[in-house]
C-alpha cells in the first residue's frame, strides 16, 4: 500500500511542473490594413481610371496579406464623392486615395470628421495633417508627345480635346504646342473644350469636328479613348493618353503619353504599414518613373523614336526643361510669358492661365 502511495507521490511530482506552467499566449493575427480608392469614371481596361486601378494592384502584389483593397467607381465630383469618401472612412479603410481634381475639398472635408484616417489627394493641391497631395508631371509627356507629332504631321494643324481649363491641362496643351513647334515651327493647334472629364459621346464628336478642320494628328485631355477610336476609323494619327492604347488604335496612335502609380500608392501603402506615413506633397514626372512615353506606332520612323526618346532621357537627367525659354515665349496674344533664359518655376507652372503662341482659340 505504501509502495503504491509512493508512486503515485512521485508521479504526481513528475507531472505537476507541467501544470503550473503559465500556456504562451497565442498570437492574434493582425488585420490587413483596408486601402479605398475612389474613380471619377467607370472602371474600364484603358484611361485615367484604369491607369490608378493598376496602381491598386500594384500595392496588393507588393504587400499581398496585409493589405485589403477596394474601389468605387464612376463616382461624380462633389456631393457624391464626399458620401463615399465618408462611407470608406466609417467602414475601416485606414488609407484612401481620392485621384481626381474635384474630390480635393470633398476629400478635406472628411478628412477632418476622421483624424486617424489617412488620405492621399491625387491632383489636388490642399494639404492637412492626414491629407497628403501627389501629382505627375503629365506636361513632360505631352512636350515629348509634341515633338513626335511635329514631326508626323502633313498638314501642320493638331487638335486637342480637353476636359476643363485648368492649369493641368492648360500645362499638357501648352508644353504639346511648344514640343512640335520646336521641330515644326509652322505647327497650330486647336482646342476644343468639353467641361468633362468623361463624356465618350461628346469626346468622339469633338474629333471628328477637328477631323473635319484639317487636324491630322489629335491628342485629348479626357478620361475615354473615344479620341483614339475616332482617330483610328477616319485614318487619323493620335497620341494615347493615360495607357498605351495601341489595341484601339493599332493604326492611328504614334505614341502614347502614361502615368505610372503603383510605386506611389505602394509606397504610401507601407509607410502606414510601418507607422512613418506623414502629409506631403509630391510632383513626380519622367525622372520619378512617373511619366513616360511609349508605345510608338508602326508608322513613327526609328529616326523620330530616338529624338523622342533622346529628349525624354535629357528631361530625366535635368537637362532639359519643356517650359525653358531658348527665346522668349509669348502667349497666344502676343504676350511675353517666359523671358529669353528663363525657367518657370514649380510654383509658375501650377498657377499657368495662359495658351502659348500657335494655340488657336481663347480660354473659356
């Protein structure tokens, strides 16, 4: 009896350190952080929309589980934006990125309702301490777009569709006109204005209207590729805008003009990730891997390729500037607007209201 109380002692023993041990806590898997975007248009497979959407995959190839994506689209500027910026916010999404002009102050306004939130104001120029603004140098493009379609146009006159007279796009048809008048200086461009950002309907008939006005080469400031669709039925030469889009205009595109976000928004991405997000304000262009030119058609010989691309390589390099005056440079009334040797400064370039020289028509 002894002898097997004594067992059962020792066992006892044995086996209790086991017992009173405390159990390691059991790791709890930490959420993914929940990413918004919002996109003034439908989400199509080419455009300015697309070209942000293939910024959102982007961030979940780079940072796979720990993020958690999502999207609205085709959502107005105004009223509307500022519901679903709000919706986001109230529904967890830690970063939201707003790419649009006019959901600049919608973005502000939520902003302030949501301190822990942060936001990514893409085109706007409004800062806070939880909104930070980026940009691309779109003007650096369109300059290097301008010399190809300088040297590709027959009958000397472009056009170019445009949404509003904005200093963005005033900047894009401005640096397009100086870039194919310095290789063509009999070069004219005009401008139709649209008061839209997307509007395929009215983006077509407004290229088939310059078509009709001896434009042989078009490019376009919208949101579409209607421009690049009607060039390509009436034997047109275009420039692409946001994406390459020579599987719509196989014929029709010489080059095309893209924006480039995955690098921004993923880096934006894990800087909340890792707790060093902070407001800022960032205008990257061909240098930053932003902006480039590509997708040269089949009709653009090799000759004016590499003056393109030579040019962009000395604007990535800084030696070479699309609003830098050799000579004086007027406005399209006879004005001086940028002195011989002069370069408009960042800040010149952002406030532009003026059409150069060789840019037929009046802002509306």
């Amino acid at each position: 009896m002894y002898k097997n109380l004594a067992a059962v002692i020792a066992a006892a023993c044995f086996i209790s350190p086991v017992f009173s041990q405390t159990a390691a806590p059991v790791a709890t898997p930490k959420e993914p952080l929940k990413i918004g975007f919002v996109y003034v248009a439908p989400l199509t497979d080419l455009g300015w929309v697309h070209q942000h959407d293939e910024g959102r995959r982007a961030v979940e190839a780079a940072l796979g589980a720990r993020v958690k994506t999502s999207y609205v689209e085709n959502v107005a500027e105004g009223p509307d934006a500022e519901r679903v910026i709000r919706d986001l916010a109230a529904t967890g999404h830690k970063l939201i990125f707003t790419p649009s002009f006019g959901y600049m102050e919608p973005t502000l306004k939520v902003a302030q309702e949501f301190p822990d939130v942060k936001f990514e104001s893409i085109t706007g120029y409004k800062t806070a301490p939880n909104v930070a603004v980026a940009n691309a140098r779109y003007y650096e493009g369109r300059y290097l777009a301008g010399i190809a379609a300088g040297r590709m146009t027959k009958s000397n006159v472009a056009g170019y569709v445009a949404g509003f007279p904005i200093p963005e796009v005033l900047q894009g048809i401005n640096a397009f006109a100086l870039g194919m008048r310095l290789v063509n200086p009999r070069s004219q461009v005009k401008v139709v204005w649209l008061n839209s950002w997307f509007d395929p309907t009215r983006e077509r008939d407004a290229a088939m209207t310059l078509f009709n006005q001896n434009v042989d080469v078009i490019a376009f400031h919208t949101g579409s590729s209607a421009v690049m669709v009607a060039a390509q039925e009436r034997g047109k030469l275009a420039v692409g805008y946001h994406s390459d889009m020579r599987k719509i205009a196989p014929d029709a595109q010489i080059v095309a003009v893209t924006h480039q976000w995955g690098n921004y928004y993923t880096r934006r991405a894990q800087a909340v990730l890792d707790g060093s997000w902070k407001s800022g304000n960032v205008w990257g262009g061909v240098r930053e891997g932003m902006i480039k030119v590509e997708g040269f058609g089949t009709k653009v010989p090799k000759a004016v390729q590499q003056e393109v691309l030579a040019r962009q390589k000395d604007i990535a390099e800084g030696k070479l500037h699309p609003f830098h005056a050799g000579k004086a440079v007027l406005d399209n009334e006879g004005k001086e607007v940028i002195a011989q040797g002069q370069t408009l400064s960042d800040e010149q370039i952002l406030k532009m209201n003026w059409l150069v020289q060789g840019v037929q028509g009046k802002l509306p």
